[in-house]
C-alpha cells in the first residue's frame, strides 16, 4: 500500500513545475462538466417557467444563460484538453529526460535486460494515463459532485442528502467496486496472456524446428486449447465487470427519482422539483466518470511502480573527478590481485589476476566460455569495481576518474555493440563525433565495411535499421568494430572482434584492425579463437577465474597445457582448411 | 489501411461472432426504445410535479425504464466483450495455423515477430473496439431513428428540424476527419521517429556509456522528446477542433430545435410534458454519433489489427499439385538437378547439381549468407526451388508429402528453438511417446547427461521463454538429441558448433560424430574442425556450388 502511494507521489512531485498548468486544467473540466450540467439544469427552469406563461423578459437572463452555457461548454472542453495534454506532454518529456539520465548514470554490473529497458518505455506512458484519464477528470468529477450537493442544499437539504448519498456511491463505492474486479479480471487473464504470448513465439521463431521434427500439429493443438480457454475466462469475466456500469445506469435514475420525492414531500415548487431531477440526472453521470479512472488506475499500476521506483531509487554515487582529466593517447593500466566475486559465497568469477598493459603493449586475453574474460573486461573498463585489489590507469585508482571521461582512455568494442536506428556515419561518429571523412573512411576500411559503404545507394548516409535490423550479422560487427577503431582510445579493448566472420575473413580483419591501431596504444584483445596472436607481447590463459598460463604464443604454443592444446587443434582444422582452398 | 468502422471480412470469416454481433444490433435498438420510454416518462414526471402533484404511474414508469437500460447496458457490454472473445480466439488459431501451413521460411525474419506480437498481445487492442466503439456505432443508428419517431409523434415540426440537422454531424465529421488524416499522415513519420528514439537510446544505453557518450545524449533525448511532444500537439490540436465543432453543430443543433419550442410553449401552443420531452430527447438524438467519433480513434488500434490478421491469414498456402507421392525411405541416392533459388532480392543458389550417395558425409564451406543453409532449406521442403528439382531415390520431392519426407531426416540447425516447456519435452519433439530409454538413450549420445543431472528437476526442468536458463552449448546439445531420437538414415547439420567456446565445441564434435556414423550427412561447417571427417568437401559461393575434393580422393 505504501509502495503505491509513494509511486503517485513521486509523479506528482514529478508534476511540480506544471502543476499551475495541471490545476488549471483540472478546474477548465470541472468547468465543461459543470456548465452542461448547468445547461439542462437551466434549459429545464426555463422550459418549465415558460409553461406558466411569464412576460419574456422575466426569461431573458435565462435564454442568455443557456446560450453561453452551450457554447461555453464546447470551448472548455476544447481549452481543457489542450491545456491538460499540453501540460501532461511537458512533464513526460521531462520524465523521459530524467528516466534516461538516472539509466544513463546507473554503472555498476546490475545492468537491466533489453525487456526490462523497453517495457520501461511503455511505463512512462502510464505517468501520462494517470494525469490525463485519472486525476484530472477523477478531481473534476469529485468537485463537480461537491458543488451541485452544495447547489441542491440552497434550494432544499432533503433532496441534497438524497444526491449526497447517490454520488457517494458512483463516485465511491462504485469505483471501489470496480477496482477490485479490474484487479481480479487482471490476476486471472494475465497468466493466459502471458502463456498464450509464449505459445506465439514458439510457433513463429520455432516454425522450423517444429516443422522439421513434425510436431506443427501437437504445438497448434496446445495453442487452440489456451486459446480456449483465455476465451472462455474472458466471457465470465466480462459479465462481472459490466454489472459496475449497470448499476451505475440504475443508480443515477434511482437518485433523480428519489430527489423528485424528496423534493415534492419538502415542498419545493414545481419548476424547481425538475430542476432538481434533472440536474441529479447529470451528476451522477458525471460521477460516474470516476468509475473508468478507478479501471485505468488499477491498469496503471504496476508500470508507475515501476518508474517510481527508479526514479526515486537513491542518486548513484557521482564520482569526485580525479585529479587530471583523461586525454587521448598512450595511457598504463595495471591490475594487481583483482580479485571479483558477484555474489557472497559464490566461487569468484576473477581471482587474484595481475595484468600490466602500459602504452604500447599488446595483451591477448583467452580461455574457455566462463572462465571470467568478460568479467576482466568489465573491471578494465571500469564497469566493475573488484572486491579486492588495485586497478590503476597512470598510477591512480581507476574508480577516481569521472565515468564519463574514462572511454576516451580505455575502451573500444565491448560485448553486445548496439547499432543504432540512425545513418552509418551517426553510428559511427558515436565512437568521435568530431571524426573527418577521412578518418570515417580509414575506421571503416580497417574493419572491412568500406566497400559496402561505397556500394550503398545513400553511402555514409544509409540508415540501419532497428537494431542494425538490416545488416547482416558481419556487416553489424564490422560496423561496431570500425567505430572502436575511430574511437582510438589508449586502451583499446576488443571483445571478441571477429564473431560471426569466418576464419579468413576474422584473420583478415583482426590484422588490419591492429595495424590502424596507432603506435603507442595498447590493445587487449578478449578472444575465444587462437589465430592472429603472434604478435602479441603477452597471452593470458584464463581458467574458472584464474591465470593458468601466461606468455608469448611460441611459449606457450612449446609448452603443454590448455593453450597448446587448443592451438594444435585449431592448427590442424584450419591448415586443411586452407589447404583446401581452390 | 482499412479505414472502414465495420469489416465486412468479419463477418465471412468468424462466423461464430454472427450471432452475438446480432444480439448486440437487436440490444441497440432495444436500449434505442427505452432512452425514448425513460425520456417520455420522465417528463410526464415533471409535467406535473410542477403543480406539485407525484404522478405515480409516471415515477414508476422512469424507475423501470432506467431499469431497463442498466439491464441493457450490462447485456450489451457482455455480449460486446463475449464477441471480442470469440474473434480474438477465432483469429489467433487462424494466425497460427497459416504459420504451420505456409511452412518456415514464410515465416522466417521480421514477420516470425510481427506475428508473434499480432497473435500474442495485438489482438488484445480488439477489446476496445468491440466494447467500446461498436455498440456506439449501433446506437448512433438506433437512437436518432427512434427519437425522430418519438418526437414525430408528439411535435412533427421539431422532428423535422432534429432529421434536417442530424447529418450535418457526420458531413461535418467526415469533413474535418479527412482534414485531420491528412494532417495526421504528414505528422505520422515525425511521430513514429521521435517516439522510436526514446526507445532506440534506451536499448543501446550500454553502447553509449561505453564510448562516454551517455550524459551528453540526456539532452538529445530531451531535445527529441520535446520535438516529440510539439508534433503529438499539432495533431491534437487539429483533433480536438473538429470535436469542437461537431459539439457546436450539436449545441446549435438543439437550440434550432429548442427556441420554436420555447416559443410555442410562451404562446400556450404547446403542453409542458411535450416540451419537456423534446427537450429531453433532442440532445440524446445526436450523442451516439459524436460518442462513435470520439472512440473510433481509440479503437484504430484494433481495427488494425483485425485487418493484419484477415489479411495474413486470408493469403493462400501454396497448393502441391496433385495427391502427395509416398515419401521415399531416404536412403536411396539424393540428387540436386540445376537447382536455383530465387528470393525476393537475391538469389540463394544458382543451376546447383550435386549428388549424394547413400551414407556419405558431404561437408559445405564458402562465407556467411552464400547460400549453405539455403541448401539444406531445399532439402527439407521448407524452399522450394525456382527452378530445378531435387529427387531421392528418383522421386521428384515437390510431390512429396513433406511430413513423411521429413521423418527420414534430422536436422540440427544453427540455433535450435528451445521451446518454453520441459527439458524432455524439448528433446522428445515431434514424438511425445518416446519410451523413457529411449530418451535416456539419445541424452547419453548428445552427451547431454551431466548436463541434465546438474538441472534442478532433470529431465523434468522447465525451460523459460525460448529455451532461457541453458547456455548456447547446452542447447546445441539438446538439439543433438533430438536428432539422436529421431534416428533418420538422412542427418542435415546446420553450422552446429558456431557461437560455441572450444570446450563446448569440443563435446559437441563428439557427439556430432557419433550422430553421423552410418548416415548419409550433409554438414555445413563454420568452423575447420567439422571437416576432418567428411567424405568430400564442397564449396558454396554466391550461390554456386565448386567440388573441393581433389579427383583422386572421390570414391
């Protein structure tokens, strides 16, 4: 409960700066809602009066009234809309601004999963959906209902207390009423969807498999059965749910004819008796609008938890800038005893690993899936602070330089390199935005990527799709490999630079890569293959977290052990596979 | 896009929804009869009470017409939502089907999502139309014909003006609707640019953060976001107008019925009760049509989707001439006859003849996108050349019933889907009857067991959404075993140690070899390491097919 609570303060402290804007929208709604209800109430006096035959002038205040009312009503509700929308817009634009730089300042190994990410896109517009389709109307509706009790109570308290009680229970009972139905209906469908959405998935991305093994007929089977099934559930709860909105039909004629008894035992005049009636009528009917808010808050929910949550979690830690800012150009870094653990009592996923890479050096990182490369990756570049021992970058601890400076220093290609839905110079200048073409050019031919460039119809300007959607798994890491090379940190990491390439094709690049690479910047090359690493001036043999193996390739390639293994094996495959080239 | 409020296809095509959209067109023209019945009493209520009197026939007459309607309006709602039901239901079995009928490669890339989605979540957004916005549509037929025939009655000159002014309500809409598509279309690629970008920065916020580049792209999303929110205003702005002004053509609309009225009424021309009903009445005459407006746009989404869904579903599968041929046993000679491969943009294989005799191990080499998995695509029936044929035995395959031909064969492909169910369930595809040895059998051959016993149910661990929980050699394995399983005198290995390390590599070039002793294989191979054991070697190149194997090697 007071996790909800919370979340709805945090939006509104969210909605601060607009408030004046949203309280003047909240009163332009009570304002359209009050002035129809004012029209009937209005045109029925004087319809009523009219009966009695009067002079037309005692009619002339009224028939103005009416008018004014009528179009009055109109204009609110256009100046209301946009005055609610406009101010709400604001606000998401600056949750989006707010949500993006808490994620953007969040470092540390707790990374949220792509799902996580996007459906944190779609929560931010729930904070919309609550302003708009639940405050707003919910406080209109609310101060509408006060004011026309408050109205009905001059002319007679009985028929006052008669609405008081028909609101309080549209405006209140109702819309309890309907939450807890919503809210079952939801716990109940959920799971279904959910399975159902599951069922979706294997059917389309597995199509294959189930094909190939003949087994499309038993996964339709199952699918026609949920299906069914979420069909029928929906159907029950259906009746439920509609039963809120009849009772609301019923309650507000219920309540005018009550008000219209009440009112003749009271003896309020006649013309007032249908005032009266009329406008309880339209009260309740508005009241009534509390009941949609009360549905779309509960859907609201779970997605304003959710953007509460992050935006209210405790400010990370901003890093104190260290003394020098980090430039361009040769750089050291050393590791001495890092020793990393991601959970108490787990085995550590690095153990004491020392590594000196000073300007120049070349060191090859390798080793089995899990033995803890791209953990050493993410403590190099500072993602991950070790539990123990020293990272350095020119001899001060890595973690007291500002985060935001540190990839210009180290950095480069780094697991999962997102290519993003923009042109293939927007992509690339992201590793320097103040790149020439020239530079464009050389990045792009050192990663193999130029002539495909060259062959494209628009060139540098080419959009990729979403998600590099529209470039083949290659041409992606080729594209995310030549913006490391334009990036040009001092510490150059590439994290495994060559997947989906082909072996001559990997050795190819690798090579041209490293030659682009300037003089005096150093690479560490994370890689699960063993070609290409002559020339380096050390290779470490990683093992469930630990150095095993350390040494130039003729070492080690000399001496037994896991590399040696490896390379024999690599050796004879690829040399027949060369050899058989045409 | 279908801008129709009603798709005709619907109706053809869910037959089971005729009867509740039936119901719910006869619930509208009864809700039309009591608006009429609870205005008429209602203003006999007033009539007299303004002498202070209680009619009570009239106060009891309101108080069952509004019980009338509450009851209409829960049957209404149900009977809308048991129709959304019935659709949704009715549409996601269709969807699925067509992906089973039209095969994988139909399905295969960006529409294998796009239909997930559809079938999944997208037709969710068919809730709204059909509650929301069709029994609208209904009643803004209903109710002004009934009102006109109920003020007819009592005051001809009033019905006249209420049945001259009610078009201008869609005249006027669809004047300003055609306005505000076309301005909506200008804004609609903006829109969908600057909102994808949010979403586009929020997935590659690990990239940014590696280049620096994170902090300073917090102003762009600002920026954007705020170019975003400028665009969804000038849209807004133009919709919301026109309901402005079909609310004032509404609002004048009355008071061009309401002012003689009045008059009449000063003059003694007319009683009170029938001025209070067309009072009344009037208003109720134009709401559904502008209730309709209002909610079309909120139930677009939907719309939508129903026209995705008829649409996807509604393209033929493509038909095999004539009764299916018996499937050859598969181990008989396999010959590929000038074999070529057209798609849509490229072609995957040209003039491509090979054949492969019983029990030899053919490895595939050439680079990524050449046209290898496109081979054994052909082979599978899951492509169907552009010309060519391809024959087992002397059987041309295209008269094949592609199920029967397919159980001669297993197939390992780059990446196996792993399904959201248990482990066993996973291995056993396509034979859920497989006795328990069997299975432990083809487990101990993928060398899968130790990978099994380290699962905290075994067999029985349920795996999440595609296969989540297994790493990429573990489920490479899997796959293994269900080619084990199958135990096809024909195996087809698609790449099936790419993405592994050297370790998992390792296991599962062992496992591959004992998969392919004793079969004819077909093996395309990423990596060196693959082909020690092939019998020959051929090369693929831009979809044509070079013999690697020197002369005298060749059996």
């Amino acid at each position: 409960m007071t996790g909800r609570a919370s979340a709805e303060r945090a939006v509104l402290r969210l909605a601060r700066p607009y408030l004046g804007r949203l309280v003047g929208a909240g009163l332009l709604a009570t304002a359209t809602e009050l002035a129809g209800l004012a029209l009937m109430a209005t045109a029925t006096w004087l319809l009523m009066s009219a009966a009695g035959q009067p002079p037309l002038d005692r009619l002339t205040v009224a028939i103005v009234a009416v008018r004014a009312l009528a179009i009055g009503r109109g204009v609110f509700r256009y100046t209301e809309r946009l005055a609610g929308h406009d101010a709400v817009l604001r606000m998401i634009t600056d949750v989006r601004a707010r949500v993006f730089a808490t994620l953007a300042a969040d470092r540390g190994p707790a990374r949220r999963s792509g799902d996580t990410l996007s459906r944190l896109v779609s929560d931010v517009e729930a904070v919309q959906d609550l302003l708009l389709r639940v405050l707003v109307p919910g406080a209109a509706a609310a101060l509408v209902g006060v004011l026309a009790v408050a109205g009905t109570a001059l002319v007679s308290v009985p028929a006052a207390g008669v609405l008081a009680a028909g609101l309080l229970l549209a405006g209140v009972v109702l819309p309890l009423l309907a939450t807890r139905l919503t809210r079952r209906t939801a716990d109940q469908v959920a799971p279904l969807r959910g399975a159902l959405a599951g069922d979706a998935v294997d059917l389309t991305h597995g199509a294959a498999d189930l094909a190939a093994f003949g087994a499309t007929g038993t996964a339709l089977q199952a699918a026609r059965g949920r299906t069914d099934r979420l069909a029928r559930l929906e159907r029950r709860l259906a009746a439920a749910g509609f039963a809120v909105d009849a009772a609301g039909v019923l309650l507000a004629g219920v309540t005018a004819g009550a008000v219209v008894l009440v009112a003749l035992r009271a003896g309020v005049g006649g013309v007032l008796v249908g005032v009266l009636a009329v406008g309880a009528l339209s009260a309740v009917e508005i009241a009534l609008a509390l009941v949609g808010a009360a549905r779309q808050h509960t859907l609201l929910r779970a997605g304003l938890d959710r953007v509460a949550a992050l935006l209210t979690a405790p400010a990370a830690e901003v890093t104190v800038p260290g003394g020098a800012a980090v430039g361009g150009g040769p750089h050291h870094v050393r590791l001495d005893g890092v020793t990393v653990r991601y959970r108490a009592g787990a085995a550590p996923a690095l153990a004491g690993v020392d590594l000196d890479l000073p300007a120049g050096r070349r060191v090859a990182v390798v080793g089995p899936s899990g033995a803890g490369k791209s953990t050493l990756t993410a403590v190099v570049t500072g993602t991950v602070v070790p539990d123990a021992g020293r990272v350095t970058l020119d001899g001060a601890e890595l973690s007291g330089y500002p985060a935001e400076e540190l990839p210009r220093a180290i950095g480069g290609l780094l697991a999962e390199a997102y290519v993003f839905h923009a042109t293939v110079r927007e992509n690339l200048l992201l590793g320097r935005p103040d790149a020439t073409d020239e530079e464009l050019a050389a990045a792009a031919r050192a990663a193999g990527l130029l002539d495909w460039v060259r062959d494209q119809p628009h060139g540098w300007d080419t959009v990729v799709g979403e998600e590099g959607g529209q470039l083949s798994g290659g041409q992606r890491q080729r594209l995310a490999l030549a913006r490391a090379v334009l990036a040009a940190p001092g510490v150059l990491v590439l994290d495994e630079p060559t997947e989906g390439l082909d072996p001559a094709a990997a050795d190819a690049v690798l090579a041209s890569v490293l030659d682009a690479t300037p003089a005096g910047h150093s690479v560490l090359l994370i890689s699960h293959r063993l070609s290409g690493l002559a020339g380096f001036d050390e290779i470490v043999v990683l093992d469930a977290g630990r150095v095993v193996q350390r040494g130039r390739h003729a070492d080690l390639a000399a001496s037994a052990g896991w590399y040696r293994d490896q390379w024999l094996l690599q050796e004879a495959a690829e040399r027949g596979y060369l050899a058989l080239r045409p | 896009m279908n801008r129709r409020p009603f798709d005709p296809r619907l109706l053809r095509r869910v037959p089971a929804a005729r009867r509740d959209l039936a119901v719910l067109a006869a619930l509208g023209g009864l809700t039309a009869l009591v608006i009429v019945a609870q205005a008429t009493a209602l203003a006999a209520l007033l009539a007299t009470a303004i002498d202070g009197r209680l009619d009570r026939a009239a106060l009891a007459g309101f108080l069952a017409a509004v019980a009338a309607r509450a009851a209409l309006t829960w049957a209404q709602g149900t009977v809308a939502a048991r129709a959304a039901a019935t659709v949704k239901a009715a549409l996601r079995v269709e969807l699925l089907a067509a992906v089973g009928a039209h095969g994988p490669t139909w399905v295969a890339g960006q529409r294998a999502g796009q239909l997930a989605t559809l079938a999944g979540r997208g037709l969710d957004a068919l809730d709204a139309y059909f509650t929301g916005y069709l029994p609208q549509l209904v009643l803004s037929v209903t109710v002004p014909l009934a009102v006109l025939a109920r003020v007819g009655l009592a005051d001809w000159s009033s019905a006249l003006i209420i049945a001259l002014t009610i078009p201008l309500i869609p005249v006027f809409g669809a004047l300003l609707g055609w306005q505000a598509q076309a301005a909506t279309e200008r804004q609609w690629r903006r829109l969908a640019l600057l909102g994808g970008h949010f979403l586009d920065m929020v997935a590659g916020l690990a990239t940014l953060r590696a280049f620096g580049r994170a902090r300073n792209q917090v102003e762009v999303v600002r920026r954007m976001a705020d170019g975003h929110r400028a665009a969804t205003m000038r849209t807004l702005r133009i919709a919301f107008l026109s309901a402005l002004v079909l609310e004032l053509v509404a609002t004048l609309s009355v008071a061009l019925v309401a002012v003689p009225v009045g008059i009449r009424l000063l003059g003694g021309g007319l009683t009170l009760s029938t001025a209070l009903l067309v009072l009344l009445l009037t208003p109720e005459a134009y709401l559904p049509l502008r209730a309709a407006g209002s909610r079309f746009h909120a139930s677009m989404e939907g719309l939508t989707a129903l026209d995705e869904a008829l649409t996807v579903t509604a393209a033929p599968a493509a038909a095999r001439p004539g009764p299916p041929a018996p499937a050859p046993d598969g181990r008989g000679e396999i010959r590929f006859e000038g074999v070529t491969v057209e798609y849509e943009r490229t072609t995957a294989l040209r003039d491509v003849t090979l054949t492969i005799r019983p029990g030899e191990r053919i490895a595939v080499i050439g680079p990524s996108g050449a046209g290898k998995s496109t081979l054994l695509g052909v082979l599978l029936g899951f492509v169907t050349p552009t010309s060519g044929r391809v024959t087992v035995d002397g059987v041309d395959l295209a008269g094949v019933d592609p199920d029967a031909w397919r159980r001669r064969l297993a197939w390992v492909p780059q990446r196996a889907h792993l399904f959201a169910a248990s482990l066993a369930d996973n291995i056993t595809l396509g034979a859920p009857d497989t006795p328990p040895p069997a299975l432990a059998a083809a487990v101990r051959d993928a060398a899968l067991d130790e990978v099994v016993a380290a699962l905290p149910d075994g067999l029985d661990t349920v795996l999440g959404e595609r296969g989540h929980g297994l790493s990429s050699g573990q489920r490479q394995r899997v796959a293994l075993a269900r080619a084990f399983l199958r135990d096809a005198p024909v195996v087809l290995l698609d790449e099936p140690t790419a993405r592994l390390d050297s370790a998992s590599e390792a296991v599962v070039l062992d496992a591959t070899r004992r998969l392919v002793a004793g079969r004819t294989a077909l093996l395309v191979a990423h990596r060196p390491a693959l082909l020690a054991d092939a019998d020959r070697i051929i090369r693929i190149e831009d979809g044509r097919l070079t013999e690697l194997t020197p002369a005298g090697v060749r059996p």
